[in-house]
C-alpha cells in the first residue's frame, strides 16, 4: 500500500485532504505540529481526527527561537477580519508566521524518506486565505525542486511529490467534498483565538462560516 | 549593524563560516541544532564558539518522528571511511539524514524573518564530503527561489540569501582559512561518534585529518 504524509493541522482543510488521501489509496502518516501556537484545540482536534480515521499520527514539538506571529505571541492581537480588510488591504496579516509551511514540510520530508513516503499532503488553497505566500502553488512548484536537488530521494530519481488537492478549491467547495467524504467537520478547529468556543470574529472563523454559509450547510462544531 | 543567522554545528566548517560572516561584519545569531543526534559533543562545542565569538545563539530542540540515518540510531553502525569507499562507491552512506539542511534552513529562514536578517550562513561544501545531496551548489539556488515565492520577505522584495563561503573549499584551505580568522578550532568537533575522544575512524574523522594534513598544520583538538 503507497505512503503518503498527510501535514494535519485540525482545521477542516487538512482533515478534509486527509480523506481525499485516504480515498486515494494512500497509507496515510499524519504529522501534527506543536510549534507554540497560543491556541491549544486545534492540536487535540488534530489528535482526534487522526484516531477516528484510524491513522498513524505523530506530534512534532518545534520551540522557535522567536515569537514573530499573533499566532505565537499572547501579546499580540489577532486581527478581526473586516478590520484587517480595511486597514490592511493587499497586507499579509500579523497572523502569517514566517517560513511555516516551509518548515513543515521540511519535517514532512524527513519522515517521508524514512518511511518511504512518495508523497507529501496540504491542505492549502489559495481562495479564502489570508494572503499567506507559503499557500501559492508557485510556492509548492518551488519546493518540490528543492526535494528533486536536496535529497537522496531526488537524486536517486524516487519523486516525492508535494499534494495540495484543495488548492483552487473555495471553502465552500472543500466543505461540500469534506461531507461526501465524511469529514468529522464537527471534531474540525479554525479559530486562531484559544477560547472554548470559536471567537467567530479572527480571519480563520470569518472564512469557515462564510463557507458553511455558502455551501448551505450548517457548521456542525457550532453548538445553538 | 546588517544581521544574519549562522548554522553552528560545533564542526570546524561551521565555525570558520560564523567567523568569515563577522569578518564581513555581520551582527550574527547562530541556531544550534539539537535533534537527537547521538553525539552530544557537537551541541557543546557549538556552544563555546558562540560564547567565545560573543555571538547570540539559540538551541533549537526538534524530536524527529523516526530515527532514519546512524547518525541518530545508535543501533546503527557508523561507516568508517575506507569501508565505505569500498563498499558503497558513489553511494550516500547511512550517516545521511534525510532533508537535514532543508530542516534547518527552514528554522533560519523563520529566524531571519522575525528579526529581519538579510542572509542565512551555513558551511556546507561540496569537496571532502560525504556526497550528501543538501551539501550541493544547485540544492542552495533551489532554495533560495524558495524563500522568494513562499516568504513574506520573498514576496516583498526584501532578500534573505543563503551564504556558503566554503562551497567549493577543500577542507585543507578551510583549515588555513580558520587559522587566519583566528577560529578557536581546539573546541570543534567533527567527528560522528559520541566517544570522549575523536574516534578517528569515521567519515568525518578521516576528513578532517586529511584536511590538517594537507594543510601541514597539527590539529590543536588533538592531544599527543
């Protein structure tokens, strides 16, 4: 059975390419990342995914050496999304955390020579994101030439291809394949606050229940 | 004063890099790896350059979720170099670690970004080494296009450049380069295993023993 690492954020993006993995055939190896994110539940959302699609999951702990994101900075603020419209138009916002899917992926690499993975899984897209430019298929195009000249993998001629089935996707086309799929959209965490509940006012709740609002259907995580 | 992050291994190419990059007269901020590399050495001899260099330096810490190359499985054994040449001619040996460079490039990359460095220093070569693929000219240009498509930096026009001063250095002339800087090289380490004295033996050893050698200079790590 082909090995696939699947980048598991607990959000419904990447559980959402976690079931398209897993449709596809693939043996699929979650990495989840404990990297000081201010916020906790996306993690045990990850967790919890990961045990109901009965995959191999693991947690990688990175302490960086700065805190340089509102999503790693308690101090900082995380923008709400129509301010952020207004003040910072054509601005990445203060929640991109620098080089972050790089790193992930470099670690999704890593593991994914050792377990002679040929493919590695994200669950970014380019519409209804927040300008991140480590979501741009320019991006992806550019890493998998760094995997083609950096790794014994690459020069050995054995591909391991980077996957963002999701990229051209609208939220609400993603949340309409994560039901088919049955995505448990309601274990799913976006929230970039740490509340108990959704803030439904940061970026991430913002592009999630325009999506559900879309797709004519109703957020699952979201108790009445 | 312009800034930049130095890759410190406790090697001799590292350090000598971290001088060369003062010498241009950077501000540098080393990153230390410890990722469970089997030897312990190296981390501490990072260290003493670092503070003897009065340079900020930072340990990054990972727990990697498999142990893929005999520089982390102390179960594995580690080539000693005749043996290798023999045995595994233009093969790369078991000492490499699957995207290790891509790994911390990444972390250096989200240093350099948070504190707004302009170049990332690392001294790899391509000439006395093990015929690790990260080690290679085309691997640094790759990645550099990665850091202009998937970075805010990138994307804003600010540069952040990978430097290898070493690249096409033999190790003797690293060597003499060092001398010159006036590099501590009695604190490095090289070698691969964790012995309290270089082992002599392996890869690394042999390198940097052929390298003293043709540079007709005596190792100061050594005692007689």
């Amino acid at each position: 059975m082909k090995r696939a690492i699947v980048l598991l954020s607990g959000g419904l993006d990447s559980a959402t390419t976690l079931y398209l993995a897993r449709k596809q055939g693939f043996d699929c190896f979650c990495l989840i990342f404990d990297y000081g994110q201010r916020q906790r539940n996306e993690i045990n959302a990850a967790k919890k995914i990961a045990r109901l699609a009965q995959c191999h999951f693991h947690i990688i702990r990175i302490a960086l050496p700065h805190k340089g994101s509102s999503l790693l900075d308690r101090k900082m603020r995380i923008p709400r999304h129509l301010a952020a419209m207004l003040r910072n138009h054509n601005l990445i916002p203060t929640t991109y955390v620098p080089a972050r899917n790089i790193i992930f992926l470099s670690l999704a690499l890593f593991y994914a020579e050792t377990i002679k993975a040929g493919a590695i899984f994200i669950g970014a897209h380019i519409e209804d994101y927040s300008g991140y430019p480590d979501c741009r298929p320019e991006f992806y195009r550019a890493f998998e030439k760094v995997i083609s000249k950096g790794t014994k993998s690459g020069v050995e001629g054995r591909r391991i291809s980077i996957e963002t089935p999701l990229i051209r996707k609208k939220k609400s086309e993603i949340i309409r394949k994560a039901i088919n799929l049955g995505v448990p959209l309601g274990l799913t965490w976006s929230c970039y606050e740490g509340g108990k509940v959704p803030c439904g006012r940061c970026d991430s709740c913002y592009y999630r229940k325009k999506g559900f609002k879309e797709a004519g259907i109703k957020d699952p995580s979201i108790r009445s």
